[in-house]
C-alpha cells in the first residue's frame, strides 16, 4: 500500500473505524482507496468520534433557570410607534445596509419532489411559483419600493449546490439582478452508525450529511461572505428559511425595533396555538436568550399562563431572524453545540456488502442557528400573526403542505390585493 494510504490507515485505526480499514485494505481498488482517502484527509475524525461519545447523552436544562422572554407584539403597537419604527427601519434599508440571506441547503424528498427545495413549484391565486420565485418576488417589490437592489444570499449544500446555481441561471434569477446574488456552503459531518463506524454509502464513500444550519455563521466567514458583506458596508442581516412562503425577508419594523432596543440580534414570532403543539418556544435560560425545544419544556411550564391568560412560553420560533453583521463576526468564531439526531441509513458492511435498513440505526449531527443568541444578554422578539407571516412548506400533506400554504398565501394576497 502506498504510504500517503498507511497514514490514513493509521489515522482510521486511532479512531476505530475497522470496517472503512477493511474495506480499503481488501475490498476497494487503488482508484476508490484514493477518493475515499482524500475525503478522510479532511475530516476531523476526532471531533466526529467525541460527538459519537457523547451522541446519548441528553443536555440537562436546569428548569429553575428558565424564564418567560419579553416580546413586542406588532398587532399592539400604537401609530406612533409604528411610523417611529419603520421610518429608523427604511433608513436602513435605503442605504444599502441590508443584506438577505435564504437558508436553501435541503432537497424536497419530502414532498415527493426530486430536487433543491426551493426548484418545489406551488400554485398559487398570483400563478405558478417556485418557491425561490416566490423569495425574489419580495426581493423585487423591495427594490421598487426602497430604490436599492438588496445583495442575496443562499446557503446551499453539497447535494444541491450545483442544481441550485444551474435552475436560478436557467430562469435568469427570475428578473432580479444576478451580480447581486451570491451562495455559500452549509458544512457537512460524518453519519455515524451506532457500533461507531462511519456510514459507507453505496457509492463507496463516507456518508456525510448536513450539519445543520448553525454553520451558517462560520461558513460565511469560510466563504467569504462575511468579508464581502463588510466590505459592501452591510449592518444588518436577514435569515430565513426557503419554505415558508409567507416570510417577510425585509421588514423595517422589525429593523428599526431590534435599533431602537439597542440589540445586535432579533427574531419574530407567532403565537402558539395551544401548549401541545410541536414547537420550540423562546424563552430565557440562565439569563439568556434561548429557543427551547417542545420535547425540554415540562408540561406544567408548557401551560403556564400570565394574568391575560396568554402561556407565559407561547412565542415559537418560525425561522425569521435579524443579525448585525458584528453578531455573525462574533458567533462566526464559536463552536455551537450539536444536537443528535437518529436516523435511518443504508450502508456497506466491511465486505463491501451493501445493507438495507428499516429502521434507524444512524447518528446525524447538527448545531441550530438559534443556539447562537444564547451568546448575546438580550434579544428583540417580535410576535406577528400567524396567518400572515407563516405559511410552511414542511409535509406532502396534511398540516404544514403546500395545500395548507398556498391557502394561507393567497388569503393574504387577496386581503392585501397583492
């Protein structure tokens, strides 16, 4: 064997990865020992193995320490306060200082659709839209209506990078001014298989897969994004998703909110529907701001209700985040926590035998956008109505479905004669 392989060998057996060893040493041709040693070469074989180590282990949350998070509620605001906000917000917006950037880094397996989730076409009382078209159509009446071209950008993944890039060159960014759109990577990591060997997948190779969208922080600085945005004078950055069709991607109320309250980070919310539903939920731990999944919020702290009968931890995430750009740079060099999620994942054995499983028996490791404000001492929060800023495309059907979507979008086109 050649001796670059007898160092990845090495590297393998100090991690206990026996069957990839197998498979190089008996199994594999030069060619396929060559790729999957160059993929090994640049994983941290030793951070995937801690994360293993610890992949059972469940983060214990003082519940003493949790505590209800102020919000402002958009409905409540007085006229006043309103134009105060969203004049402070446009002045933002109009002097270029505002940047939008689309989490787009998933596939639409779940909708039956073979492609990047955002190639997804729904129909809707406007036409046919992709789910992209319907992101730079905001884009678009936002230029018209501020006069500035605001710089896009998408976080792809190596499974839809190239597709991704291809479908918004073949529909000529839908109108919208190409120089201005740029696309970064979300990372990748290892799956990991319950006896702590890697996942090989069919095509030889380590399986990886995303690492959640907690990496878009230091991926824009690995990207160099983080220092084109600088260099383009860029404050304040938008998040969101790609699926949820009514998100408002440029705001100034929520802009001049989170300025007024003199905060680097923000994030709108909806009310929850009633304490059994799915959602993580804001809220503060040990002082700071938290998003607390449904599965860690005791079920008495879950129905607690405030003197107006409203639950006391009622405000769910719905992915629609404000970031100035000195809370990226700062969060840009921090290793957030990864969560462990159990997945099912077809695999080669140490024979090069591939195996079909129907049941999970798969490590996948992410880290969340939002375990990043636990950084800052406060956040704003802004709780919007559902129906008007939240219309998920999560499910093929049922709750969550483009059916469900499409007639949330389109009640609101029609109320607003959009």
């Amino acid at each position: 064997m050649k001796e670059e392989l007898k160092n990845i060998i090495e590297k393998l057996e100090n991690n206990n990865q026996n069957e990839i060893i197998n498979l190089m040493t008996n199994v594999y041709t030069d060619e396929e020992n060559e790729k999957i040693a160059s993929q090994i070469e640049r994983i941290n074989l030793e951070k995937v193995m801690d994360l293993y180590e610890n992949a059972s282990n469940i983060p214990f949350i003082d519940q003493s320490k949790i505590e209800h998070i102020g919000y402002t509620d958009l409905s409540s605001l007085n006229e006043e306060d309103f134009r105060s906000l969203k004049t402070a917000g446009e002045e933002i917006i109009k002097s270029g200082k505002y940047a939008v950037i689309t989490m787009a880094g998933g596939q639409g397996t779940r909708l039956g659709h073979k492609g990047p989730k955002g190639t997804f076409k729904i129909d809707t009382v406007n036409g046919e839209k992709y789910l992209f078209e319907v992101i730079i159509d905001s884009l678009n009446k936002a230029k018209e209506k501020y006069g500035v071209v605001i710089p896009w950008y998408v976080m792809t993944s190596d499974d839809n990078n190239e597709q991704t890039v291809s479908f918004l060159e073949e529909h000529n960014y839908f109108g919208y001014d190409k120089d201005k759109v740029n696309f970064f990577k979300q990372g990748n990591l290892p799956m990991v298989k319950l006896d702590g060997n890697m996942v090989v997948d069919s095509n030889k190779l380590i399986k990886e897969a995303s690492d959640g969208n907690g990496g878009i922080y230091s991926h824009l600085k690995i990207d160099g994004m983080l220092d084109k945005m600088k260099a383009d004078g860029i404050e304040w950055v938008f998040v969101g998703g790609v699926d949820n069709i009514l998100l408002r991607i440029v705001d100034p109320i929520m802009v001049g909110l989170t300025v007024k309250e003199n905060n680097l980070i923000a994030s709108k919310t909806v009310a929850k529907r009633n304490p059994e539903e799915k959602a993580g939920v804001f809220c503060k731990l040990d002082g700071k701001p938290k998003v607390i999944e449904y599965t860690e919020l005791p079920k008495t702290m879950a129905e607690q209700v405030d003197e107006n009968g409203k639950l006391v931890y009622g405000d769910i995430n719905i992915l629609s985040h404000l970031l100035n750009i000195k809370a990226i740079e700062k969060l840009a060099d921090i290793d957030l926590p990864y969560h462990t999620a159990f997945k099912k994942s077809n695999y080669l054995d140490e024979n090069g035998n591939l195996v079909e499983v129907s049941e999970p028996n798969a490590y996948k490791f992410e880290s969340y956008i939002f375990d990043g404000f636990s950084y800052f001492d406060e956040m704003s929060i802004l709780r919007v109505k559902r129906e008007e800023e939240f219309a998920p495309i999560k499910n093929a059907s049922g709750p969550d479905s483009p059916e469900t979507a499409v007639n949330l979008y389109d009640e609101y086109n029609k109320k607003y004669n959009m």
